[in-house]
C-alpha cells in the first residue's frame, strides 16, 4: 500500500507542476442486493481521477482508483481502533505512462509505463485481447484488465498499423471476489473431478520465476483501416496464462489434502474485422490458443492430462443496429469464455441487448438484455435476464436501476448462479 500511495505522490507532484494539466474522472456508488436473503452482494464507492499533460511530442497519464467497498477487516477487538481495517481504502493504479510522440522517426510512437493495452473489436468479450492480465473481481464487469507494466511502439505506415508490446513481469488474473470464488473455482479447474473450493486454505499457487525467460510476455499486431470497408488485424501473443491449472495433487487417505497451481505457457494468434454492412455495425474476432501440455500429477498414484497440445480457437461474431423507431439492438455469439480451455471444454454464449431512449434521451430502458449460455442446449444451459432504467436528468449524471435474473440447469457456468438473482443502483457523475 505504502509503495502504491509514494509511486501515486510522485505522479501528482509531476502532473501538478505543469500549466498543461487536465484532471477529470468521476465518482461512481454501485450496490446490489440478494433477492433471496436480502443480502449485500455487492457494495463499491469508487472516486476515479485521471490525469494528463499534453506537450507538444511528450504526453503524461494516469488514472487511480480509490475504492471502499462498505465491509471491514476486523478480526480482533483491537483492530476495532485501526481505520485500515475497519474502513479500509483500496488504492488502485490502473494506468500511469509517458508517451513519446515521434520517437526517433516521426511515424514512430513509443509508450512506457502502467497501461492497458486493450485488443480486438468485439464489444467487451474479446478473444484475443491477452496481453494484461484479465481482472474478473467483478464478474459483471465484461472485459475488464488490469494495467501491465509495459513498453509499446507503434509504427504507422499509410493505412497500416505496426505494434509491438513487450512486459517484463508475469501477472496473475484477479479471481471473483468474496463468496463468487467459491461459485466459479470449481469452474475454472474442471480438470480435477471432485473440486478444489472445499480445500482452498491448502492450495498452493507457483508463479514463475523472476527471470525474463520465464515471467516476461510480449505481442505484435498488424493493423489495416479501410480494406475493402473493413477495419483488420492479426495478432501474435506469446506468454502464459493468466488463470492458473491444477499441476500437482497430494492425497490422504486418497482425499485431496493440497493442491499445488501453475500458470502454463500460452500462444495466440489472433484476426479481428469490424465495418458496417448495409447499415449494420460488423464484427468479428478470434484467438487460436497454442497451449503448452499440462499433466496432473497425483503424487504416488499417477498423471492425469488436464490440458491438451492441441490448439483450440475462442471467437465471437457480432451486431448491432438502430430501428427507425429508435431502438438499438446489439448481439454477440461467443464460442469460448475466458477461463475455458482446451478442445471439448469450450461453451457458447448469446449476448443481446434491446435499449430505447426517451425524453430526449434522458431516460434510457434496457427492456430485453441479457443472455444464454449452452453447451448441449437441452441439458445444460443459463439464462440471464438483465433488465435496466437508466435516468440522466442533468449533464454527467446518471442514476441506473436494475436487476439480474438468473436460471439454469446442468454444468455451466452461469447457472452455479441460479439462486442468486439481485437488483442493484447504481450512480455515477463525471467531472
């Protein structure tokens, strides 16, 4: 925490100093309840502040977060008395970078520091944006990453794009938060059949080692505008894994007793296209993922095969289109969420979302969004119903009531959630 506040002191110090600086960001309060129990499920007061200085070939960056999520980490009486643990603030650096406009050559950008570094086209679901590791704290947030501490240069050439990414350091994907782990744990290692959430205080995770060779990730893109009408890319990723396998397995008594996890290699090679066809927003995205072999081991019994070589592809194809009535429609079909690995084990998802505007657009309804998820569509499958009133009475103000739906039968991800349907509020102002 220490070092997160002295690197943030530091960033403001330089940013104030010039007569450049443009601060903004917003404050966003965010609650939902259980319908079941009336219980929080979730409660998150963010203020996010963003800060940037623009020269004329040396731009500066940053957004924070500052975050209380109204619990408390009180064990002990004496930590009653510890604003730390009674009102803890959490203090996240999403982004902090320097970028060099004409770096060397004029048509040479390069960019050096905490940033994300989003790829693809599809809307939130993206199948080849691997190179910041995902950030699923809040499983409703799609497509949410964490910054990388990285170098970027991009070199542009006509209507062609050249990017090249290189980070240093390997970091782990962020796992649902507070009692969704113990849903979505079991999700993610379905390699072991009885499950790992019941002996989560005894697994062990391996990161690798410190060394470039083992830690480091790094990423090359070629992008055309304009071919044909279309917006293309191709992609190469080389790295690991952000969500960790099942690699060994001790027994006692011929019961799980530890786990111990690991982050195996990972390639990918990702196309993205979007354009309009006829009036209709495009897309389509895909990631073809080069795994390395992962055998379990079941120490004094055996190996079980838990990831395959073989390449298996995540994609999405999508749409969207507004009615002369005024109302927008989007739609995505997903092949592959973003835990799922390996040939046989991916599952499809139908995204869709129907929005009208109404008194000049200062009343939005979300009347038919949501979606489907299946594998065999007749025995296993969820559906999510995700109604939503949004109301915008004055500029950068939004207030948005809601509520989440859930039903399910068989092994899917979602529908570990049928129990759990809530509604929320959430309020945002933007400055």
């Amino acid at each position: 925490m220490l070092k997160k506040i002295f690197i943030l002191i530091i960033i403001t110090f330089n940013l104030v100093i010039s007569q450049n600086l443009k601060i903004g960001g917003y404050v966003q309060f965010d609650d939902r309840v259980r319908i079941k129990d009336r219980s929080t499920s979730w409660e998150e007061y963010r203020l996010d502040l963003t800060g940037q200085v623009e020269f004329e070939k040396l731009n500066f960056y940053s957004e924070v977060w500052f975050r209380n999520f109204g619990s408390t980490n009180v064990k002990k009486l004496i930590e009653l008395s510890d604003k730390d643990k009674v009102a803890p603030v959490d203090v996240d650096i999403r982004e902090a970078y320097v970028d060099f406009k004409g770096f060397i050559f004029d048509n040479l950008d390069l960019r050096i520091g905490r940033q994300r570094i989003a790829w693809g086209t599809a809307d939130k679901l993206n199948p080849t944006d691997n190179l910041n590791p995902d950030d699923l704290e809040d499983i409703w947030d799609y497509g949410r990453h964490l910054g990388s501490n990285a170098v970027k240069l991009s070199y542009y050439v006509g209507d062609f794009t050249f990017t090249g990414v290189f980070i240093p350091k390997f970091v782990p994907a962020v796992l649902p938060r507070g009692d969704l782990m113990d849903v979505f744990v079991d999700e993610f290692y379905s390699g072991f059949p009885t499950g790992v959430s019941f002996i989560s205080d005894r697994i062990v995770v391996r990161e690798p080692s410190e060394t470039l060779d083992d830690a480091s990730k790094f990423g090359f893109k070629v992008a055309k505008r304009d071919l044909f009408g279309f917006d293309v890319s191709l992609s190469y990723v080389y790295g690991r894994d952000d969500i960790p396998v099942v690699k060994r397995v001790y027994l006692q008594n011929f019961v799980p007793d530890s786990v111990i996890l690991e982050f195996p290699r990972m390639r990918v090679l990702g196309f993205d296209l979007t354009g309009e066809i006829i009036g209709v927003g495009v897309w389509t995205e895909a990631g073809i993922f080069f795994p390395d072999r992962v055998d379990m081991e079941i120490v004094n019994m055996g190996y079980v095969n838990v990831l395959d070589k073989k390449s298996y592809t995540r994609f999405v194809v999508g749409l969207d289109y507004t009615t002369r009535g005024g109302i927008y429609m989007n739609l995505q079909f997903l092949h592959g969420f973003v835990h799922e690995r390996g040939r046989g084990n991916l599952k499809n998802y139908l995204t869709f979302n129907f929005e009208k505007k109404y008194m000049n657009d200062k009343v939005k309804l979300n009347f038919l969004s949501g979606g489907i998820e299946f594998k065999k569509l007749r025995n296993d499958y969820a559906v999510i119903y995700n109604p939503q009133l949004s109301f915008a009475p004055i500029d950068n103000f939004e207030l948005v009531v809601g509520g989440r739906f859930i039903n399910g039968r068989g092994k899917t991800t979602f529908g570990r959630l049928k129990d759990r349907d809530e509604i929320y509020v959430k309020v945002k102002y933007s400055f």
